[in-house]
C-alpha cells in the first residue's frame, strides 16, 4: 500500500522526496553561514525558505496532473513564478534603516538566492542548486576581503563608534589623531552614561570621511589612552 500511494498520482515518488530532501539539506548549508554571523534571518529561516519554494515548485510542475484533460491545459510555471515575487517580502522585512544606513540588504539577498535554489532542486536541476550554494560562499567568503582592499572614495563615508572613559581628553586625542590621517569628521554625537562607579564613560558616535586606511585608523584609535572599545558601521557596506 505504502508503495501504491508513492507511485499515485505522478509526482509524489521518491525522486520528488530526494529533491524535497536536497533542497533543505542545502538550504541549512546557506543558513548556516548567516546563523555563524548572528544575522537578522538564521539557520530556520533559510531552512524553510529553500524546503517551501521546492515544494511550491513541485506542487506547480505536479499538483495539477489530475484536471487535464483534452479541454484542460496549465502552465505549470504560473504557481512557481509566484515564488520569486512573493519571497520579496520576506526580504523586505528584513531590510531597516538607521539613520542613513541601511542594513539587512546581504541577508534579504541570501534569502532570494535560497528560494532559487529550494527552486532549483525542486525542478531537478541538482546541479544548479548545489553550483548556487557554491556560489553563495564564493561570494561572502572571498568578495569580503577582496572589497576591503579596494581603495575607497574620500567622499565614502564610515561610521565610528568609540567608548572610552571620561576626564582624560581622550576625545581630543580621537579628533587629533583622525585629522593626522587625513580624515575630516561630521556628525558627530556624544552619549554620556551615569554611572554610580567612576571612572565615568562616555559614548561618541562620528561619521569619518577621508582616503586613508580605515583598518589602520581603526587600530590607532584602540591604542589611545581611556579607549575603551572601538567599532565601525559603513554605510555603503551594510552587513546583512
């Protein structure tokens, strides 16, 4: 019986099982990266992203096999294209802006790119869904430092934040030492916190703009007397 029921109707046997299998396999394998990187969208969702969109394209090439008849005709590629519009919404909702950066765009795009390969599997196209993978590390794992290398523009901004303690002129020596690297700073905006313990610390956030290497500005401001932490936030490069 058990073997009756996968063999009827077309489409539910066990090479669309393997496909259906595939599909999550390498939907985690994506997920996993994200997960890693404690992004907005984990593990769980890419997982059920790329399992969804192979059984909606399955459902789509399959569903329909029982209505055709000699006045029926489908297009089977009409419930599968429905996919890639409906799956911009989720992306939507994982991009935010804060002030002028925006962020979650990498991780709204991983999430496309795991709806086609949930597709992709689905379809039977095994190979195009594990080449996606693939192509997916390529991408964030060698563009990363290759980006990072390329000069940037003086007109790029990037964003800093420093904590360091309050009382030593430590924001003077910060301002110093960004002007000797040839960076100019704009908007720049200071947080103190009250704190029963002294030394008090203090919070600056500062847009920085300039050709000079934001690696090495970033480990000289570390190495400044009463900085405490150092962070940068580029606009231009929203990490997902």
């Amino acid at each position: 019986m058990i073997l009756a029921y996968f063999g009827e109707p077309t489409g539910q046997g066990w090479t669309q099982i393997g496909e259906l299998g595939l599909a999550l396999v390498l939907s985690v394998a994506v997920g996993a990266e994200r997960e890693v990187r404690q992004k907005s969208a984990g593990m769980r969702t890419h997982a059920l992203v790329g399992f969804a969109a192979a059984l909606i394209m399955l459902v789509s090439k399959y569903g329909f096999t029982d209505v055709l008849g000699s006045h029926v005709t489908l297009d089977p590629s009409r419930v599968a294209a429905q996919i890639v519009s409906g799956i911009g919404f989720i992306g939507g909702g994982l991009i935010f802006v804060r002030r002028d950066a925006v962020r979650g765009l990498t991780t709204a795009a991983t999430i496309w790119l795991t709806a086609a390969v949930g597709m992709a599997a689905g379809a039977g196209l095994w190979a195009l869904a594990i080449g996606g993978v693939v192509g997916h590390y390529l991408v964030v794992l060698a563009l990363a430092p290759l980006a990072s290398r390329l000069p940037r523009s003086r007109y790029a901004p990037f964003r800093l934040r420093l904590t360091y303690l309050d009382g030593r002129g430590t924001l003077r020596l910060v301002l110093g030492e960004c002007t000797a690297r040839g960076f100019t700073v704009d908007d720049l905006a200071v947080e103190q916190h009250d704190e029963v313990h002294v030394p008090r610390t203090v919070s600056v956030t500062m847009s920085v703009e300039g050709r000079g290497a934001i690696s090495e500005l970033v480990e000289t401001l570390s190495g400044i007397d009463g900085v405490i932490a150092v962070a940068g936030d580029d606009p231009d490069n929203p990490a997902a």
